[in-house]
C-alpha cells in the first residue's frame, strides 16, 4: 500500500496542474499556442488519473484491486 506521502505528493501535482492551465489559458492569447497547451493538458489529465488508480491497484487485496483496475484501464484507453 502506498504511503500518504504518495498521495500528496499526487494531490500538490493536480493542484500545481490546474494552477498552471489557468494561468496560461488566461495569460496567453487565443491561437495556435493555447490550442496546443490545452490539447497537451487534456492527454495529460487520463494519465495522472490512471497514476492514482493504479496505485490502489498494487494492495494485496485482489477483490478490490478489479475495482481499481477497470476506471484504470478506462482512462487508458479513452
């Protein structure tokens, strides 16, 4: 089972996340650029969820483990 380090050391890198998209959704001007950042951060958002459902996936306990593994593998391929 992860340690609570582990958990905020993901929770300070969604909140550094959000700080950072909208600091640059409303500092930069509409274009090319803020297209790019914005479809960047939106393949980004699936990974860091599945970062955290995978690592409920790794305890001991099998039947919760298919819990976590099914919204891990749909954040995969979504």
């Amino acid at each position: 089972m992860p340690s609570s380090r582990t958990y905020v050391w993901i929770a300070a890198l969604f909140i550094l996340f959000v700080g950072t998209y909208a600091v640059v959704s409303l500092m930069v001007s509409p274009g090319q650029s803020l297209d790019t950042f914005g479809n960047i951060a939106q393949c980004l958002v699936p990974l860091v969820a599945n970062a955290g459902l995978l690592l409920n996936a790794g305890t001991p306990h099998w039947r919760r483990n298919v819990s976590g593994c099914l919204p891990a593998m749909s954040c995969t391929f979504g």
